[in-house]
C-alpha cells in the first residue's frame, strides 16, 4: 500500500519533506518512524489524515502520516 509521509522543521534536516512510501498490509505508525529513523520519543505531534493518536495505528492505502518535533520559542 502506498502512505504520504510528511516532516515538519528539524525532522526534515537530512530527509525529504515529502515522500510516498510503499508498506506492507497492517504496517503502524511505529513502522514508519523505523523506516525514517526518528525514535518515538522525539516526535511531538503525529497525525493520521490530521488526527492525533497513537503510534501504534494501523495505516490504509492513501493515508498521511504528518510527524512534528518538540518546537520551542517565545
């Protein structure tokens, strides 16, 4: 199945903004962040077709997974 994967600020440093990975059926959220190597730990928003949850949600054809970093500022 096919997912967009976008990253948002310092995630993008090294990686494409944008991408269309090929999974495999009952692939999550988790296996994403496995594939663009960024720990769990460091994501700050992850969105599934702009809804925040879990890691572990299981993913369909067409879906987007949106992955923010901890952003400071003031």
């Amino acid at each position: 199945m096919k997912v967009e994967v976008r990253l948002f600020a310092t995630f993008r440093e090294g990686r494409e903004k944008k991408q269309i990975m090929e999974l495999e059926d009952n692939s999550t959220i988790l296996d994403v962040l496995d594939i663009v190597k960024i720990d769990e730990e460091e994501v700050a928003i992850m969105l599934l077709n702009g809804i925040d949850g879990p890691s572990d949600r299981a993913l369909k054809e067409n879906d987007v997974v949106s992955l923010f970093p901890p952003v400071g500022g003031g």
